[in-house]
C-alpha cells in the first residue's frame, strides 16, 4: 500500500521559507502542459534547505537566481540549497491532465481544464511549499488554443490578454491578496456565460459570472440569485463585503467534491449549480444556493483568513457552514432545515464517532489529509460555532467576529485564535470551551427529573464515552435548551459531570421537552414516559423536539421487536399520527418529516450492535403498520396537499406517498406521469422503488429516456439504482448504460456509494464480493472518491457474527499493493 506518514498537530513548525510572489505560467496541451514557476523566496530562520513538495509530476529544470541547479530529491521531497537570505525560484515543470482521473491539481473535465489544489493539490502542478501558511501574490499567464479554449481564467482581475503565434491566445491574471496555494484556480474552456453585477456596501460594481456547459445557461439563474443574495447577506449581518473587480464560478462536471472556494473563481460541481423546475427538485435548489453561499462566505472566513495548518480545517469549515447554516434559515427556512441540520449529525457524524476514524473538529494525527473533510469538521464543527453563538448572543458573536477579522485579515491562524478572538471580544473566558476542539466522541446526556412536593427539577449529568482514538474524557460545557409544555423556556448551561437545576414550583408535574432545537450534539437519555413523549410528538413547539420524540418511541418499539416482545409506543405512534393527520394542517414541511419511517441508517445509530436483518424488517412492519391503520386518514391529506403548489405541500405530499406506496399503485404512476416539476416526478419515482412496485420498471425506463442527456438528473436515477431492492443482481446493466461513468465521481457515488451507504443487499455475500472487483478498480481510478464511500464498511465491527466475517474479508482483501494512500489509512485504522 502507498502508506503516506503520519503528521501530528503537535509537530508544527514555522516554514523554512517564505514566498512572496509566485508567478506562472501554464502552456496548455491536452496531454503535456507545461508549467513555469517563478518564486520571490526569503529564509524564515537559520534553515538553508528549501524543501518542496511535487507529486506525479515531470521535471525540466531548476534555476535559482539565474542559474541553474540540480536538486535532489529527499523522501519524495525537491531539495535545494538556497545559500542567501533571499533568492528568485525557477523551477519548469510538465504534466498530463488528461491521465489525471484522481481530479487534483490540473485536470480535465469534459473539454475542459480546470484545477482542483486542497488540500495538497497543488504540488501536482509545481513544486512548491504545499502548505498553507505560505502566503503569496499570485500572478497567472494562462496560454492555450483559442479555438477549443476561447475562455481562460485564474483568480483575481484580468490584466493582459491577446494573441499568440499558431492559432494560440494567453491571459494574464493577478491576485493582490496574497493565499495560500490550496486557493489557487485555473480554467480553460468553452462556455455559455451568465452575467450579472452586484454593487457592495460601500458602492463598488463587483462583474459576476457563472460559466456553464453550452446551452445551460438559463439553469444558472437561480444559482445567480443565490449568490447576490449572499453577497448582501454577508454585508448585512457580518459586515464583510467582497474585495476583487469580478466573482467568477465555473460549473463542471468532473469534480470529487461540492465546490471550491478559489480566490475570485469558485469551482463548482455542476450538480450545485444547475437547476431549473424540470429538472431540479425543492431540495436541489435549497442545496445550490447553502452550497453558493457556503464558498462565497468563504471568502472571508477560509481565504482572508486562512489555517495555519490542515489540523485547523474547522477554523474555515466549521464557521463556513454554521455561516451557511444561518443563510439557508434566512432564505428559504422551514422548519425541516434545522431538522436535516440534526440529522446529519446524528446519523453520519454520531456514526463517524462510533467508528475506527473517529477524531475531534481539530484532528491530532493525520497521514492522507483528504480523509479529513469530514462530518466531524464540518457539521460537528459548525454546531461548536451555534453553541458559542448561543452562548454569546447574536451581539457578542458578532463583536468576536469583527475583532476576529481585526486581528488576523491576512494572516494563517488557528482554531484557539478564534476562540481567543470570541473570548477577548465578550471577556468571557472560554478554556474549557476549547475542549469541544480537543475531544472525540459523543458526550450521553442523562436526565432525571426531580418532582417533589410541588418542586420540579432536573439533574443532569454527561459522560463521553471512550472512542478508537482517545481513551480518556472530560465533561464539556453543554447549552441544554429545553421547554415545559405550557410554561416557557430556557436555556441551562451544564458544565460539570453532573449537575442539578432547580426549575420551580408547578400544579402539575410539567411535561419536559428536552434539547430544543438540538442544543448540543449529544445522545439523549431519558426515561420519559411513552405517554409523555407522544404528547411531545403532537404538541411541542420545537420541531425538533416533536420529531426527536417520535424517533424515541420507535427506538422503544424496535428494541422490543428486535427481542421479539411488543411494545406499547406502537399504538401511541399511530395514534399521534392519527392526531396530526386530521388536525388542521400548520405546518407542512414539519409534518412532511413526521410522516417518514426512519431510515434503516437512522435506525443503525439506535444500537451498539447493529441486527440489520432485524432492523429491515421492523422497518417494513412499520411501514405496513401505518398503511393498514392509517390509510384513510394520510390518504384524505394526500388528496389535500397533492395540488397545491408549494414546497411544503410538495414535501408532505412525497412523505405520504412513500408511505402509501403500495396501496396506491395507481396513483403513485398517475402522479409521475401528470407531474409538473421534478420535485413531483422524483418524489414519485422514489416511493415507487421504496414501495417497490411492479411499475418501477417501467417508470424508471421512462425516466432515463426522458432525461438521458442530462447527467446531473440521470444521477437520481442511478441512485434509485443503488437503492432498489434487487439492485445487485441489475448492476451489470445500469454500469453498462450510458448514464454510468467509471471516472465521474457523480456518477459513481451516485451509484455505488449509494448502493453501499443505504441497500441491505450490500451486505450479503454476493454484495461483498461484488465489492471487492468494483472498489479496487474505483481505488485505481480515483482515490479520493473510493476512499469517501467506504465509511458505513469501516463499521464492521458493528454487525453480526456473519457478517462481521464477511466484511473483514473484503476490508483485508483491499488491502494490497495498489492501494492508494487515502483508501490504505482508512483500512489501516478499521482493521487495527
Ligand atoms: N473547501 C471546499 C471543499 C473541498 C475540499 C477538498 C476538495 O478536494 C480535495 C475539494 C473541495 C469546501 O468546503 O467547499
Ligand atoms: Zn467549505
């Protein structure tokens, strides 16, 4: 295996050198681009070795001040001896982004070229200090042939452009604000152009531009709007306005992530630019303009102010997305979206906590850093951002982000000199607030309640317990947002072990609903009474408490199942529903998330150990339990909501769709045929291969023939692919079609990374040694992308006897010589 060492955040230290200017130049040729790096170095210290770090790439030659020199090459590293205390660089370079299928640093997508440098991309442009606290003024010619790439683009303004010899034109581009080389972009291609314009705060004219595919333009409208609401957003509630002449994006196809914060020139998975109502569902659009806002606010938080290191990730992360959190709630919240925001965590990142790669928002140890664009350091990060928020307030976050920005604009810092910056600004002091930045796991909140004589209380207590990484655990201060149904709420802030809240005197003993809003990424445990938490279900205020009391009655009730007893919370479940279903409808996209059956992942996190087989079937007696008892009333709220034209009727709508899918048959066909939007047509297709009917077959040809040349929609289907039951024995085919591409990481995930993350059929033994030809020949192709849908394999120590076997085989069996750094670390620490 291509085992990358291990690097530690206690081993930081200061670059040798830095790096003022770097100027570049890339002749572009399909297969050999030719590279031409010019660095401005200066000693940083005593050091006289320059150490750079090149991967997968062809060396032509060295020159240092004029003259030049042989390197040699240490542990994969350039080495070179720069005597005086400053020196000019010049180092040639060629590479091949045609053969690059890894999708980092230069590369192809479509007939385009474009980059992709974090974390540690561009090393496979140039040799260079690939880390990023070395800050430099960028400038970028860019030469290519004009024909096939009448469009060039790096970051920052355009300052040349022209024509060359041989049917060949440059540009040059300059970037005044100095980055790190993680932030560099180049693109070159041929693109419809949408082009709008947005005056700051302070009156300047910012040009915006969204490069898409031919013939697509009209689908980056809404991503525009998007974006303008954000730049304004972002002048409204942080007082942070955009500081080049042009914001560019760029929409492609080939890309391993969502998108990438470049310096004035974003790049886009297309799927998170693209959109129009034929073609994208509610969902779709919500997640273009999180994901728009999410790297425009990066301009601030990521690129004004960078990470000292890759262990700081959630300095620029975690913020990003609590920032764009806030947006999505400003733009088009709904009840649902704190809700997701919730669940995201408690499937995926409780999950990642649980596994061999559990690790804090700010990891310790690291060898392929590619890895660590986690749940972890993203949404767990971004709830650590929310609880110092609520801690602060509104005011006080606001003041420790302005002093933030007054301390560090320009410089690399750390997640402490956040926090630092958010004490100083409150003077509050927040060190042991630092501990959510230091410890692994997920804390358990128990609570008790105390009721006597007329007194109600609660007393508290967290324990975190141990993770793969990290033995030893302390209590975290932990904001407990709570309401008593009928009397109010409050907000109690535990810090200890364990500590007891005295909440007054009462008539009644008040009913508890407990983490409002999801105060704190914890595991509850509370003994509520099944009466108790069905009340919660039907009458809390909070959303998330209402939904959260629900998944807690089914948890009761599957535990039972999967002992083979009944459980009361089965008749106290339908009949809340019963409740909700006939009671005037308040609230649509809150009811659209009552009405689903918790997913078998969802249902995965209930237990240590997970009974798949047993969890499958209980959620299908779920599903028959609410269709043979509810029927008439979901059916009477689907015929209300199933015209209305709105997002939350559309979403309650596929709810109960999915619920009713068998018995309505018909009706699932008649409203993919008849819909009017892809929200519908999916949402119907989708409780087809839930329910999976005998139509299924034919509405999912239907699908393919109708959206064939659109591979952002195919990806739906090819997900459904992965879904549907019988999914394994069909596989050969759906690889066959058109849809399919073994080299677009879309496509894939769509597929495999879907059949792996959500279809039982992945774990059988025909699943397994399906997987063990598909990963290796994924692992060689891309890397990154094979190493993020391995995941829910790496639990394996989680499942039964059989399978425990089954897939130690296949994690063993991957393990060879071929196996790339970033698949070879996660199998490293599953198999430990
Ligand atoms: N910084 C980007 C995410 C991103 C990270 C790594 C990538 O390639 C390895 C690409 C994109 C963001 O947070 O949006
Ligand atoms: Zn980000």
């Amino acid at each position: 295996m291509a085992n990358k060492p291990v690097k530690r955040l206690a081993d930081y230290k200061a670059p040798a050198f830095l790096i003022s200017a770097l100027d570049l130049t890339f002749e572009l040729h399909d297969t050999q681009t030719r590279v031409t790096a010019v660095s401005t170095l200066t000693k940083n210290g005593t050091d006289p070795l320059l150490r750079l770090d090149g991967e997968q790439l062809e060396l032509v030659s060295v020159e240092l001040d004029g003259k030049a020199v042989t390197p040699r090459f240490e542990e994969g590293q350039l080495v070179i001896e720069v005597a005086k205390d400053s020196a000019t660089l010049k180092i040639v370079t060629q590479i091949d982004p045609t053969a690059n299928t890894a999708l980092e640093g230069l590369y192809r997508s479509g007939g385009a070229f474009c980059t992709q440098c974090e974390a540690e991309g561009f090393r496979r442009i140039t040799y260079f200090l690939d880390r990023p606290d070395v800050l430099a003024v960028y400038t970028t010619k860019v030469i290519a042939d004009k024909a096939q790439y009448p469009q060039l683009l790096s970051n920052g303004n355009l300052v040349e452009s022209g024509e060359l010899e041989g049917g060949r034109h440059f540009a040059t581009w300059h970037d005044p604000h100095p980055k790190p080389c993680y932030l560099f972009a180049l693109v070159a291609g041929d693109f419809d152009l949408l082009e709008d314009s947005f005056t700051t705060a302070s009156g300047r004219d910012v040009l915006l531009q969204i490069f898409v595919d031919k013939g697509r333009r009209v689908q980056a409208r809404h991503a525009m709007e998007a974006l303008k609401f954000s730049m304004k957003w972002d002048e409204d509630t942080y007082g942070l306005e955009y500081d080049l002449d042009r914001f560019m994006i760029v929409a492609v196809d080939f890309f391993n992530m969502g998108a990438m914060e470049n310096k004035g020139l974003n790049i886009f998975n297309a799927k998170y630019v693209l959109a129009d109502d034929d073609t994208a569902t509610d969902q779709d659009f919500d997640n273009i303009a999180a994901i728009i806002a999410h790297e425009y606010f990066h301009n601030w938080t990521g690129n004004r102010v960078t990470c000292r290191d890759w262990f700081q990730l959630s300095l620029k992360e975690g913020l990003t997305v609590f920032r764009d959190q806030q947006f999505s709630s400003d733009w088009a919240g709904s009840s649902a979206t704190r809700i997701k925001e919730a669940q995201v965590i408690r499937t995926l990142q409780f999950a990642e906590d649980a596994g061999p790669m559990s690790h804090p928002i700010r990891p310790l140890e690291v060898a392929e850093m590619n890895n660590f664009y986690t749940v972890t350091v993203y949404n767990k990060g971004a709830e650590v951002i929310r609880m110092l928020n609520g801690l602060l307030g509104k005011a006080g976050f606001r003041a420790g982000m302005d002093l933030y920005f007054k301390r560090h604009d320009g410089q690399a810092v750390t997640c402490d000199d956040f926090v630092d910056a958010m004490a100083d600004a409150n003077d509050v002091d927040l060190s042991r607030f630092k501990g959510w930045y230091r410890q692994s796991g997920t804390p358990v909140l128990t609570v008790r309640e105390i009721w006597e004589n007329g007194h109600y209380g609660l007393k508290l207590s967290q324990l975190t317990p141990p993770t793969s990484d990290q033995a030893e655990k302390g209590p975290l201060p932990l904001p407990f947002a709570i309401e008593l149904l009928g009397h109010g709420k409050d907000v109690l802030q535990l810090q200890d072990a364990e500590q007891t809240f005295a909440l007054g005197q009462f008539d009644e003993k008040p009913i508890l609903a407990p983490l409002c809003g999801f105060s704190a990424p914890v595991k509850l445990v509370f003994e509520q009474s099944d009466d108790e938490l069905a009340a919660l279900m039907e009458k809390a205020s909070d959303g998330f408490v209402r939904v959260d009391a629900a998944e807690r009655l089914l948890q009761r009730l599957v535990a039972a199942w999967l002992q083979g007893q009944e459980h009361p919370a089965l008749e106290l479940w339908l009949r809340s529903l019963h409740g909700i279903a006939t009671r005037p409808l308040t609230d649509a996209f809150l009811d659209a998330e009552l009405f689903k059956v918790p997913s078998v992942n969802a249902m995965q996190g209930w237990f240590e150990q997970i009974d798949l087989d047993g969890l499958v079937a209980a959620r299908q007696r779920l599903r028959s339990q609410v269709r043979e008892r509810l029927f008439a009333v979901l059916h009477d709220r689907y015929q209300m909501v199933k015209d209305v034209k709105e997002k939350g009727a559309r979403a309650l709508t596929n709810s109960l769709l999915t619920l009713l899918a068998e018995p309505l048959e018909q009706g699932v066909f008649d409203r993919y045929q008849q819909a009017r939007n892809m929200t519908e047509r999916q949402g119907a297709l989708a409780a087809a291969v839930a329910g999976d009917l005998a139509n299924s077959d034919a509405l999912l040809a239907d699908f393919a023939e109708r959206f064939e040349d659109n591979p952002q929609v195919m990806d739906k289907w090819l997900m459904l692919q992965g879904q549907r039951s019988g999914a394994l024995k069909r596989m050969g085919k759906v690889m066959e079609h058109s849809a399919f591409n073994w080299n677009n990481p879309n496509r894939t995930r769509a597929l495999i990374g879907t059949f792996i993350a959500t279809n039982p059929e992945c774990h059988t033994e025909a699943g397994y040694q399906w997987l063990s030809e598909v990963l290796p020949k994924l692992d060689a192709i891309n890397p990154q992308a094979t190493a993020r849908m391995v995941g829910p394999l790496l639990q394996w120590r989680r499942f039964d006897q059989k399978r425990r076997q089954g897939l130690e085989a296949l994690l063993k069996g991957l393990q060879t010589p071929h196996t790339s750094a970033d698949l070879g670390e996660l199998l490293g620490k599953a198999l430990k």
